[in-house]
C-alpha cells in the first residue's frame, strides 16, 4: 500500500481521513453516513484514504476479510484497524509517514483512537498533513455536552490548548453548529458545510388511512442523548390506544435497562415492542409503515434519520434541537420547544386522537416537505471545497 501512496499523480490532492465508524457497519447513524457521502464524492484530483475501526460499534467481530487490510472503495482506499493490534498500528503507520497530505480529516472532538491519536501525531509530525479538519457531529450541542459534563470539561482542559497549537478549522454541518463551536472555542475557524444524503429526490407515497390505534416508531441508537425514556415516560398520560415501536442497537446496557423499565410501567393502551436493529437499506421501508416518527433527541448537528422519515413520508414529533424545525412543522409534524415529558405527553396525545385521514394527510405533508426540501439538500464537498482553494493558490 505505501507504493500505492507514493504513486499519487503529481499534483493530486492528498487527504487522510479517519472515522471511529464507517461502512459496512451502520450503528454509529448519521456521522456513518455522513462520511460515506463525502468519500464517494470526492472528484478523481483528490486521493483519499480512510482509517476505521474493523468492526461495527458495540461489536466483537469484525467485518470478513477486512481487518489489517486496505480496501478499496471507487477511487479511495480504507484500512480497517482492529485497535488492539500493536502490528496493525504499525503497519499504518509506516504506511502513512512518508506521505504529504493536504488535509488531515476527523470526525469526532472527543475519539481518543481516532482523533486524538492522529491530530497528536500531527501535531509531532509523525505524520505530515497540511491541515487539520475537525468535524465534532452534534457532539458541541448543549445537549450533548450536558451527558458526562465533567468528564468532558477536564478533557478540554489538556485537549484545547493542544488543538490551538494546529492548522485547524473545523467543520459546522449547520450555522448553528457553528455557533455552538464558537461558543466553546471563540478562537475558532469554522467552515459551514451542510451535510449531503443519499436518498431518491422523491419520497415514498403515502395513498391509504390505516384503521385502527396510532402508529408511532422511534428508529435510532438508543442511548441517552435520542432521549427515548423521555418519550417513554410521556406515553404514560396517554388515553387512547396506541402502538409504538423501538427499532437500534441498544449500545448503553444500562440505560437500555431503564428504558426497559419504563416500558413495564406502561398502562395496557400503550402497546410497545423493541423490534431489533434495522440495516440501513431498512430503514425507509420502515418508517412508511407508521404514522409519525417520535424523536425528542437532545441534538443533532443534521439528522440524517429525520430526512429518511420524511423521505417515507412518516411526519416528526422532534425535539427543536436540529436543524429541522421549519421543515417538520410543515411536513404534519410537530417540534417542541421545551423537552419535558408533559409538554411531549400533550403533543402525542393530540396526535394519536387525529382521525385516519388527518393521519394520512399528515404523512402526506410529510412528504411534500420533504420533496420541498431536498433540492435545497445538494452542496459541495466538503473536501473538495478546500482543494478548489489549494488549486488555485498555486495558480
């Protein structure tokens, strides 16, 4: 692989890019996502490698035939690193020493693997990159950084001065998170790039009432910051009948317990059900089978569930921690601006007593809104955005 590097074109643009998850595996979400987009639309003037885990969050296998290996994917090349194997490391390392890269690319403020190890090590010059990206995905929202507060503040204390002592702009999905940035970095140089999708410019249609008890969905890790106990706790008050299903990986054991708890507590008009993990191929064809989609999340720098919902034409009950909110109170769902689970209970229990065909005209909203939206959804690459800059310095 280190001839393979070497042997870039003269000129190219060199970008290095690591992730704690990527492709096959789906359980990180939308960062997942996020980078797969941005690898698979990189142009043929950009050469780009991919550091990631060899193995799908939360589990003890890794991908066939990947791990300690270099794949390629289009144009780009990925190398699948099972952390716990010194050899591994080392051979990546000598793989990447050598090289020049004009961007070092990271995805996460806080992964000690796969942004503090490579920010660190270009920071010493044990590998030579230009620049440094940071990409922190929804993790600088005040609801993000509320969940182990303390831990995350004594990180900062030694992890801020250190990133200061870089080339480094970070990378806003959103002008809000760009302000969530400056906030807790007034120092910072931010890009605001908008996250891209994946997905068909219409949505799936929406032509016939379900009879019968409200159809609601939560689809997501669970995990404290999707915030599926408050919605737990909220269908509680309810009086009508009701059915709900939760759908992901369940990657915090303890609070999964709690959930489970609150579950049992239910009156017998709540019908849930924990219905397992979905591929991502799954998804869509999911949501289109429920009437609204329950996502009280505590921050999203994007949300890239909320646009496979729409785009199944499966209105929102969200939280207003996204950049969504506009879109959803057009699109037959609602957004709340106070995440108290009376104020959640009242919004479901207007929902669920909507007649069959306000459900459906609500689901058809939905997928207006999303037809109106996605056009708006189609930007630059974030990288190739930063070698247009490069390529014309050198004009």
């Amino acid at each position: 692989m280190t001839n393979d590097l070497r042997r870039s074109e003269p000129g190219q643009f060199r970008v290095l890019v690591t992730s704690g998850g990527f492709e096959p595996g789906f359980r990180g979400g939308g960062p997942i996502k996020s980078v797969a987009h941005i690898v698979d639309t990189v142009s043929d003037e950009t050469d780009l490698y991919l550091v990631t885990r060899d193995r799908d969050l939360g589990s003890a296998r890794p991908y066939p035939g990947c791990s300690g290996r270099w794949m390629r994917r289009a144009r780009s090349q990925v190398f699948y690193l099972n952390t716990h194997r010194p050899d591994q490391w080392l051979r990546l390392w000598r793989d990447l020493r050598s090289v020049q890269f004009d961007i070092l690319y990271v995805n996460s403020l806080w992964s000690p693997i796969f942004t503090v190890i490579p920010v660190t090590a270009a920071r010493w010059h044990l590998i030579h990159a230009a620049k440094v990206i940071l990409a922190p995905r929804g993790e600088l929202s005040p609801g993000a950084l509320s969940l182990k507060a303390r831990k995350k503040s004594l990180f900062l204390i030694w992890w801020a001065p250190v990133l200061r002592t870089v080339n480094l702009v970070w990378h806003a999905s959103t002008e809000r998170e760009g302000s969530e940035i400056t906030a807790l970095f007034p120092w910072a140089d931010v890009v605001v790039n908008q996250d891209q999708v994946s997905l068909p410019d219409e949505p799936l249609p929406a032509t016939r009432a379900h009879e019968g008890p409200a159809r609601l969905v939560f689809i997501g890790r669970i995990s404290p910051k999707k915030n599926l106990d408050l919605t737990l706790t909220a269908l509680r008050g309810l009086s009508q009948p009701v059915k709900f299903d939760i759908y992901g990986p369940a990657e915090d054991a303890r609070y999964w317990s709690k959930c489970q708890s609150l579950i049992a507590r239910l009156p017998s008009n709540v019908h849930v059900q924990y219905k397992g993990e979905l591929t991502p191929a799954d998804v869509r064809r999911t949501f289109s089978g429920y009437d609204a989609f329950v996502f009280p999340t505590r921050g999203e720098n994007f949300g890239h569930v909320i646009a496979e919902s729409l785009s199944a034409s499966c209105p929102v009950l969200c939280s207003d921690e996204t950049p969504w909110s506009e879109v959803l109170e057009a699109g037959g769902g609602a957004v709340l601006r106070h995440l108290t689970a009376q104020d959640l209970g009242a919004e479901l229990q207007r929902f669920v007593a909507l007649t069959p065909g306000e459900r459906l005209e609500a689901k058809q909203a939905a997928g207006r809104a999303y037809r109106s939206w996605r056009p708006t959804s189609v930007g630059p690459n974030i990288l190739e955005e930063f070698r247009i800059i490069r390529s014309r310095s050198l004009i």
